[in-house]
C-alpha cells in the first residue's frame, strides 16, 4: 500500500453545538486511523479552517474531506486530486460541479444518518398523528380542548425520496402496522414500502396519504415538487414532514394551507436560509413545528462515522475498488 495525503478543511460553524458536532480534528481522525491499522502508517494528514490559505493548504493532498469542499480551479491548486468525501449527504451548494477535475471523483456521507433520522421520522409521523402540532399551540394559548387520536395502524404513509432516510422511516412506520408508499426517482422495490412508485405517479397517491414524509435531496428534478398545486392534492388534515430540503415544498402555500385547516400540522427541519431568520413567518404559522435541522445529525458519533466511512472509501481508493457513496453530478447528488 503506498502513502497518501489527505487534506482536512474545517469549517467555522456559527453555533459552538455545530462546531463540536461536525468539526474533524486531529485528534479525532487519528482516534479514527487507529480503528484501521493496517491503513494508518500510509495515510499523512494536514488541516485547515475555511478559507484560510484556501486551496493552498491542499498542496499534493490525493484526497480531500470536508463540507465547502469547491475547489476552483482544481487542476491548478491540487494536481494530485482524486477523491474529495463530502461529510454530509445533500451536495447541492457545490453545484454546478464545474470545477471539478474529470479525474476527481466526489462521494458523500450518506447512510450515516439513517438510524437517527429514522427515529426522528417515526417520532414526527406519531407526533402529527396524536396532533402535537395543535396541543402545542393550545399550550400558548392557555386553551383546554380535547384533541383525540386513533391508533395509527392501517394509517397509510407517504415518502418522497426512499434513500437512505425515507428507507429508515418506511421500515420504522412498519412496525407500527402503518401502509407505506415510496416515491423515488428509479422507483426500485424496498424494504418497508408496500408500494413503490415514480415521481409521475406522485398525483394518484397525495390524496391517500395521512402523513406525507419529504427525504429528497434539492435537485433540478425536485425543486418545488410540491408546489400549491400538489399540497392542495393531499388529504384534508393530512399532515406533512420535510427532513430534505426547503426547495423541494412550497413554504408559502404550506403556509396557506395550514392557516386554512387543509393541512392539519406539519414539521419542517430544512429551510433556506439557514438559520431561520428571527423575522421569518413560518415562527408562527399555526400547527406547525420548526426544528433546527437536527433530524439526521448524531450528536455524539457524527465525525466519528464520518472518518470511518471515509476511511473504508480511502481503502477501496487505493486498492482500485468501487467506492462507497459516488455522487453523480448530472443528477445532483
């Protein structure tokens, strides 16, 4: 096995919690190197925060880990380029991938927070199902109403975007005895998805579903996938929760929509921009509950994951083998 540099870019998180959670040191990936013997006497590490000496700090690095990973003008500022791991799953603020060097290849993170994410989801679906959404603003208010909920077997559930995350939630929502129906851009069988579709079909089955789950990345095909037109299709009281991205639903009509009971709770985790601003209206959109994009985040294990994934595409890289995760450009992610 020969030696390989690999190049660490940190980035400076605005919240003290997102720089303990995301940020990779060297203490950590050499606490993470020690997990693979065999590789850790060939891999030379360096690090760098933002935009500091940016993309100087690259200098001969072969492979590169971080989350602003664009690196114009690769060729020129890293020659020896190949692999650039992106420790998140959605890469849709390093598009269009221009810049990258036909010998470069990028992969992701996903798979690291399916198991998070899937309880987040199930906890959400019952959430809307026993109306957390209205107990809580009867809360605010001082109000007293009864607001009773059914078991939610036989419940039917809908997941636009059964990757990794709309997977978890779908086989989570099973054992709950709850029908689901997948949406995904090949429309492949899956586990814990009772009937899976394409996004074409997508109108026929709005109106069936009681809890409509939205794990899709932002891509030119997703973008305001459900736009007014769509929300107005679900379900009267159906409730709705978006873990992928803010493009892919219509805030304002969700908006409208929740003001007019169309819509019976929702909770929404990404937005754009990020953080959400103290003047946005979606703070007191009634029946709706804002999290600050935690759904999928392990608080306690993320670099930890993140360095042993990278770490077993770092071995396939350089034994030739089919790396993990490959992101395709020409489909966003």
């Amino acid at each position: 096995m020969r030696r390989i540099h690999v190049h660490i870019k940190n980035t400076p998180w605005n919240t003290a919690e997102a720089a303990e959670i995301f940020t990779i040191s060297p203490e950590r990936f050499a606490e993470g190197l020690a997990q693979h013997p065999d590789l850790a006497p060939f891999v030379e590490t360096s690090f760098s925060l933002g935009e500091e000496d940016w993309p100087a700090a690259l200098g001969d690095a072969e492979a590169l880990v971080g989350w602003d990973v664009r690196v114009e003008a690769a060729a020129q500022a890293a020659p020896k380029l190949r692999l650039i791991h992106v420790i998140g799953a959605g890469v849709e603020h390093l598009m269009p991938m221009d810049w990258l060097p036909p010998q470069t290849t990028v992969v992701n993170s996903k798979g690291i927070h399916a198991t998070r994410a899937g309880e987040f989801g199930l906890m959400a679906i019952l959430m809307l199902h026993s109306h957390m959404p209205g107990l809580i603003e009867q809360q605010k208010r001082r109000a007293w109403a009864s607001l009773y909920a059914s078991p939610i077997a036989g419940r039917t559930l809908l997941v636009i975007g059964v990757g990794s995350i709309g997977g978890a939630v779908a086989r989570r929502a099973k054992l709950l005895d709850i029908r689901v129906i997948g949406v995904s851009r090949h429309g492949r069988p899956a586990e814990g998805v009772d009937l899976m579709l394409t996004p074409d079909r997508l109108d026929e089955v709005l109106p069936e579903a009681d809890f409509v789950f939205v794990a899709t990345p932002a891509t030119g095909e997703t973008r305001d996938l459900l736009d007014r037109r769509r929300l107005s299709l679900m379900k009267p009281g159906a409730g709705l929760v978006n873990v992928g991205r803010a493009p892919v639903v219509d805030y304002d009509a969700l908006t409208d929509l929740l003001h007019s009971g169309h819509i019976g709770g929702a909770i929404l985790d990404v937005f754009e921009p990020e953080p959400l601003p103290p003047s946005s209206p979606l703070w007191s959109v009634p029946n709706l509950i804002v999290t600050p994009h935690v759904s999928a985040d392990d608080g306690a294990s993320y670099a930890r994951l993140t360095i042993d994934l990278f770490l077993r595409n770092l071995r396939r890289h350089l034994a030739g083998e089919p790396l993990l995760n490959v992101v395709r450009p020409e489909l966003g992610y």
